[in-house]
C-alpha cells in the first residue's frame, strides 16, 4: 500500500512538472494570436520545434525549454467610425431655430497593421535544415477614410436651414506596401503595388535561380485617395467610387534579386472575377432595370457592391 501512495504521488509529480513546462510554454504565446506548431530537423542537426503565427515565432527543444524568440513586430490601427449629431432649439418669440452643440459618438475598432504570410520555399529549406533563419512575406497597412457622408436641416427649419445635423465617419485599411522580412522584423526589400489595396495577398516562388514575388489585389484604389477630411465637410466621399477595374483579379509579378536585395516589376495581368451583376439601384435605394445617368450602385452575386457614374 505504502509503494503505491509512493509510485502515485511520483506519477502526480510527473504530471504537474510536465503541466508547469507547458503554462511556461504558453506563457509566451501572445494572447489571441493563433499559432501553428511543427517539429523540425535545424542546421545543427537536432530535432526542434517551430512554433509561429502572426509574425512571432519560437524555437523550443524536445522538452519545451525556450532556445529562440523572434518578433517580426506588430502594431495597431484604429478602422472605425464615428457619429457627429447635433438638434435644435425653437425661439417662439423669433420664431427661429438655433442648433445646438455637437455630441460625438465613437465607434472604434482595432485592426492589425502588418499581416504575415510564409515564404513556403524558405519554410521548407528552415523545416529540412538548409536554412536557419524564417522569412515572412508582411503586408503593411494605412488607415484611409472609407467614408463620409451628410444630413443637413430641411427648408422648415427658419434660421438653421441647409446646415448640418448629423454626420457619419467610416474609416478603412488598405494595403500600401508588402515587406520581405526576416523572423526578427529587418526589412531585406520593400514592393510598392500601382496602387493600394483591399483584399490582397503577397506570395513568394523559387523558379530555378529565380525568385518571383507574386502581389493578388481584388479591390484596387489609386494612391490619391484620401486619408481624412474635415468632418465638418458638406462634401461626401466614398472610396467605393475611386475603385480601379472592379470586378477583376489583378496580379503583379515581380523579380527579387536576393543578393542585392533588388526588386522591379516584370509583369501585370488580371482575369474577370467570378461575379456577375445580379442589381442596380440608384443613390436613394430605388432599383433601376437599366443604367440609368449619374451614380448607380451595382450589387453582384458574391455580395459585393459597386458605385459606377454612368455618363
């Protein structure tokens, strides 16, 4: 009986050693950062293992112990939206209306700057042993206003009329750059698409001697498209009208010289998305059964939505 308590409290021991390595392990996780883990052979020789995501990756040995921690960075961007309203007040004796003050109301939302994908070529070489070091393929993100829009006081309102009384702000993040980057966040080159970009991807192929870096943008915006503006603007924005060639896949491939860590474009091309347009509508919501002159907003099969001037 006494050997069992013995062997029972030993195996308890095992298990709440093996628990405290694995809340050590965890420990160095970033929370709400998904991670991925893999065993690896390294340079060395020895069997490791990988564990990244999101730009962060650890290097730990067959029992847990920490060997490498690596940051490629990350920050935060501010995408949401706010409301400006205001009301008015009646003078019975001037029979006019003032406005009143302004209340602001915030809707904020935390977006990441950077997005990492994995160079596969260099992931392969780094899980065989060729390589030592992780390269990620980064895209960097802006935030830009998506947009702006107005109500103002009718006619009746004598004294106040035509001013404004509510306003709504929305903001965006669009990609304005993608990074080859080291585990550690050093930039080894930089490519800067024609335009900015929502929904896009960077990846990266080893052809022979060569290596291709391949941008895919389905929302393109050209690079004039504003940050911001007054809020107190009576003219309306929205970025959806700037789109460049909606409704196609656009595609930049470039040629990276690794050794002068040299980049430049070698072609561009783009196929129709698979979408078709299933309604249109005109500013006020109202459905059009043909283009109809002035702004028509276009809705597609894939649920996404188009403004177009027809002229």
């Amino acid at each position: 009986m006494k050997t069992r308590i013995i062997l029972l409290a030993l195996f308890c021991s095992t298990i709440a050693h093996a628990q405290s390595i694995i809340d050590q392990v965890f420990k160095t996780i970033v929370p709400e950062t998904e991670r991925a883990f893999y065993n690896f052979q390294s340079v060395d020789g020895q069997t490791k293992i990988l564990g990244y995501g999101n730009g962060i990756s650890n290097v730990y040995d067959e029992k847990w112990n920490t060997l490498e921690s690596h940051n490629a960075g990350q920050e935060e961007l501010n995408t949401g939206y706010y409301y400006l309203t205001r009301s008015y007040q009646y003078d019975s004796n001037r029979k006019t209306y003032t406005a009143t003050a302004w209340e602001k109301t915030d809707y904020p939302n935390k977006s990441a700057k950077y997005a990492y994908n994995i160079w596969t070529d260099n992931f392969n070489k780094f899980y065989n042993g060729e390589a030592n070091t992780l390269y990620y393929l980064r895209n960097v993100d802006q935030v830009f206003l998506r947009s702006h829009s107005v109500s103002t006081f009718s006619d009746s309102y004598t004294g106040i009329a035509g001013q404004l009384n509510r306003v709504s702000h929305y903001y965006t993040a669009l990609t304005t750059e993608f990074n080859i980057v080291d585990w550690d966040g050093n930039i080894l080159c930089k490519i800067e698409p024609p335009y900015y970009i929502s929904s896009g991807f960077c990846q990266a192929i080893d052809v022979k001697d060569k290596t291709y870096v391949i941008v895919t943008a389905y929302y393109m915006y050209p690079k004039n498209v504003i940050q911001d503006c007054d809020p107190y603007s009576t003219v309306e924005y929205d970025i959806s009208s700037k789109e460049v060639e909606p409704g196609y896949y656009h595609y930049f491939i470039y040629e990276y010289d690794s050794k002068a860590n040299a980049i430049q474009m070698v072609k561009a091309d783009k196929s129709l998305a698979n979408r078709k347009e299933v309604a249109r509508y005109d500013v006020n919501g109202n459905k059009l059964n043909s283009p109809q002159k002035g702004i028509n907003i276009i809705l597609y099969s894939d649920g996404t939505t188009n403004k177009v001037l027809e002229k």
